[in-house]
C-alpha cells in the first residue's frame, strides 16, 4: 500500500475511533483535560506504529484499545498519588502518532452520582465500565482486550449493573400493610413450605 493510502487509513481510522478513545479516558480520569492528552497521546502512539498494525491480527478499535490502556496504566503509575488504584493490569504490545484534534463539548465521563458509584467497584469493573460505556465495545471487543471470554464479560457487567442499580435507586417504599412479623422471618417461612411442599 502507498503512503498516501496509509495516510487515509490512519485518518479514517482517527475518525472513527477518537470520540470512543476519548470516552473511555473520560470514564476513567474524570479530568477534561487528562482525558484530551491521554487521547491525543494514544492516537500518536497509534501513528508512529502504524505501518506495523496488522488487520487479520485485531481490529484498529481493539488495537486502539490495546494503546490507550497501556497508556492509562503509565499513567498512574507515574501519578501514584492518584485516586484510582490500578492492580492486575499489564501493558501487552501496541505502539504508535498524529495530529491535534477537537472533540466536541459533551459531557466527560457519568454524571457525579454514577461516577461516585463506579468508584466504590474494583478496578475490573471500573475498567469494564470504561470500555462499555465509555469507548462502546461489545462483550466481545472486551473480552478480547482483556483476556476474558465474552460471557465472563457480560457476567461481571450483570453483576456490576445491578450493583450500581441497587447504589443510585433509592429502596422500594413498602405498600402500606399489616405489619408482619420480621421480614427475614417471613421468607424463611416461605422456603419451608416450598420445601415441605405446602
């Protein structure tokens, strides 16, 4: 392929993928301005390694993924102080370059509530999170970035939505009703009779 071909490669590349990189970084540093850099940073990796990047071995998305955690990790490491703790994450191959960008002014990252939600999971989800909602990969496109089968994916993100449902939705008020004794004594008794099949 010709330089020039390449070149067109990388930008429609660029295109497509920027806004998903960029929210990803924001599911994850919460700055605006982190967010941009971390960006800017992954797609000049991905440009100085760009005649290396193999289609039949992953997708530019995955690759690009691949970059920008990679570059998420350096990041913390460097900033130690950080909110966010990183554990179990290893860098895996990518390298890569380009020029400025402008995205536009939509919101960074979940709104405060979620956000403080996501920050009370592990760091596995968090990272699901990201790369779900933030940068828009399926089950698939994850499990493969991180090493996991999709279904181990869509397990961890069930139990992670559920998780943050039962953190941000206040608790069913209860229908105004004779008070029974205890509640916990109630389905105890219940599983009894289903057991003893009454």
């Amino acid at each position: 392929m010709t330089t020039a071909g390449r070149d067109d490669d990388f930008a429609r590349t660029y295109d497509e993928h920027v806004r998903e990189i960029y929210g990803f970084f924001g599911y994850r540093v919460g700055s605006r301005s982190e967010a941009e850099d971390l960006t800017q940073a992954t797609f000049e990796r991905a440009l100085r390694a760009w005649a290396r990047f193999d289609p039949r071995r992953a997708s530019a998305k995955t690759w690009l993924f691949t970059i920008a955690r990679n570059l998420l990790i350096d990041h913390h490491r460097r900033n130690r102080g950080s909110r966010e703790r990183l554990s179990g994450l290893e860098p895996k191959d990518a390298e890569g370059e380009t020029a400025a960008y402008a995205l536009d002014d939509r919101r960074l990252g979940p709104s405060p509530e979620v956000a403080a939600a996501i920050g009370e999971l592990g760091e596995r989800e968090r990272e699901l999170i990201a790369l779900r909602f933030g940068g828009g990969l399926t089950a698939a496109q994850i499990a493969r970035l991180v090493g996991l089968t999709p279904a181990n994916v869509d397990q961890i993100m069930s139990r992670t939505m559920r998780r943050l449902r039962d953190r941000l939705e206040p608790p069913e008020q209860p229908v105004s009703s004779p008070p029974e004794r205890s509640s916990g004594s109630l389905i105890r008794r219940r599983m009894v009779r289903r057991r003893r099949g009454r």
